[in-house]
C-alpha cells in the first residue's frame, strides 16, 4: 500500500515532465522553421511576436527541462542538447561559416562598406560618436533626413541624400533608380540604387530602408491585435523586398546594404534574399544584434553581397547613441 502512495506522485512528476518535454520540443520546432512559415494572415502577428521580440525565453524554457532531469526517457535526454542548440539558434548566436575558409581565388582588389541606421535625424554628435573614424570606402546611412552634407565626412568626394538615404563614396556614383512607397498606396523611399566606379569596375549597391512592423507590435504590446494592419504592412514589406531582389538578380560586384527592418530567419528575407551571401551570418561571432532596445536585441540591419566578392572581415560596432549599430564589412574581388 505504501509503495502505491508513493509511486503515485512519480507518475504524476513524469507525466508532467512528459508534457513540459513536449512543449520545449514544440517551440523549438516553431521556431526553427520561422523562416519557411507559409503567408498567411493568421500568423503575422504571431510571426511578428516571435522575430522581434525578446528570444532568450525559450533558452530559459529549455534549460528549465534539467528540474525534469530523472524523469526523462533516454530519447529524451539525448534530445534535450538539440533543443538547447535550436534555443541559441533562436537567439541568433553566430559561428563563422566553414565555407568562408574555403573561398575562390581573389585579387589584391579590396572594397570596405559600413551602413548605418542612424535614427537621431543626423545629430552631429551621433555622427561623431557611431564609429565613423572607420577610413572605409562606401558609407551608407538611413534616416538621416537632417545630414548636413558639406559639413560631415568631408574627406569623400561623392555625396548625395535622398529622403533620409545617404552616400558617402571615395569613389564616383551614378544614381540609377529610386523606389518609393507611392507605388503601394505609401509615402517616402525606400531603396536606392547605384553604380559605384571602382578601380576595378563598377560595383551594382543598394541602400534600402524597408517598412517596419512597429505599430503592430506596440498594439501586441497593448493587447491590441489588428490583423488588418499586420496584412497591409506584411504586404508592403513582400512588395518591397520583391522589388529589390528582383533588382538583385543576374548582377555582378553587386552590395545590398541598409535597415531591413526583418530578422534574417523570416519567411519574406528567406523568400527574397537567400541567393545572396550575409555578411553577419558568414563570419559574424558571438551575438551580433544590430537594434536594440533597453533589455534585448535583434539583427535587423545587413549587408548582403554577390558570390564575387570574398568577405574578409565584418563587425557590428558598438557606438554611443541611437538605438541601431553600424556594420562594417571589407571585401575581395574574386577573379573571374
């Protein structure tokens, strides 16, 4: 009878254990296949909840399976280190990409880019402070619809704003294209196109800045959930993302460079830009968010690139005011 009583809380503590393994497993999954969820109304704003907010509970969640420890089934336990991995994959923890050692042949031809989401407005002291004592080749900035162009960054030669879409180039630029949001219904640009003469031929660069989900997610923080707005501004940020992949397509020493505004395991960034080459997710270490707020981050800003060019080096800088980083990334020119 005694052995009864006490078996009994067992059964319930693994039964328990049980559910709570399934749960971790289930949220793994869900979040691990983010970036192949199907367009669909329904999940934008789950979509939404799960990119750009806080990712550190499902780590929390996950470590929490060692109160369970004695109760779990050998699968179980053999699958708890794989959950544990999902759960920084989540977080967006980088490693260097083991095919970025093994690179094509390359010239002494080199490019170096920083982009930079500088909010403020172009506040002198922000420009002072964000890293730009970096000597690079191709700065590009966004929302900086108050740079004063004959003031800063005075040793490039080749400048030009466009509705908050800034250039600073040592070399020569040819403004090619300008997209607007009037296309859709919307209000301001959101990409730029280029073509930057190089040394060694001409570089296709795109600056862009794409729509941000902010207003739906201060509703998910108010309890407001409008699935309206959510379709409308997913459709806006498929539309622009579209355009500019299709921009992308058959180039050559081509740059995408700016504020996504989308983490790179979303469906849209997998469904628009997996041809090209990330430069974070290549040789990116450690966690690499680019916005931030006062109690976590997200990889929001990127610099993509075409297969002929090499990535050397790249870093998030680390910069005093403004809630986003500046990337800086330096390339090689493969040989042809």
């Amino acid at each position: 009878m005694s052995n009864k009583v006490i078996n009994k809380p067992n059964k319930v503590i693994k039964a328990i254990s049980f559910l709570y393994f399934m749960f971790c497993f289930f949220m793994c999954l869900l979040v691990t296949l983010l970036p192949w969820w199907p367009i669909n109304e329904i999940l934008i704003i789950p979509k939404y909840a799960l990119l750009f907010g806080p990712r550190w509970w499902l780590l929390i969640i996950v470590v929490g399976l060692f109160v369970f420890w004695r109760y779990l089934s050998k699968l179980q336990l053999q699958l708890s280190p794989l959950l544990i991995l999902l759960s920084l994959n989540f977080l967006d923890f980088q490693l260097p990409s083991i095919t970025s050692y093994f690179s094509a042949q390359t010239t002494d031809q080199k490019v170096s880019v920083l982009s930079a989401n500088i909010g403020g407005g172009g506040d002198m002291k922000i420009l002072e402070n964000i890293g730009f004592n970096e000597r690079v080749d191709i700065i590009v900035l966004q929302e900086a619809r108050r740079v004063p162009l004959e003031k800063v960054f005075s040793l490039y030669n080749f400048k030009e704003c466009v509705s908050g879409l800034c250039i600073f180039s040592k070399y020569p630029f040819k403004k090619v294209q300008v997209l607007n949001r009037n296309l859709f219904g919307g209000w301001g640009d959101f990409a730029v196109f280029y073509e930057v003469k190089t040394p060694f031929g001409a570089i296709s660069l795109a600056n862009v800045h794409f729509e941000t989900p902010r207003s739906v997610l201060m509703g998910l923080i108010y309890r407001f959930f409008d699935f309206k707005l959510a379709q409308s501004i997913e459709s806006n940020r498929q539309f622009e993302s579209d355009l500019v992949s299709l921009w992308s397509k058959n180039k050559t020493h081509m740059l995408i460079m700016g504020d996504f505004n989308m983490p790179q395991n979303d469906n849209i960034y997998q469904q628009s830009f997996t041809h090209l080459n990330n430069a974070i997710a290549t040789k990116g270490v450690g966690f690499n968010a680019t916005k931030h707020t006062s109690w976590y981050g997200v990889r929001i800003d990127h610099v993509l690139y075409s297969g002929d060019f090499t990535l050397n080096a790249v870093e998030v800088i680390d910069s005093i005011g403004g809630d986003h980083r500046p990337i800086i990334a330096s390339f090689n020119v493969v040989n042809e």
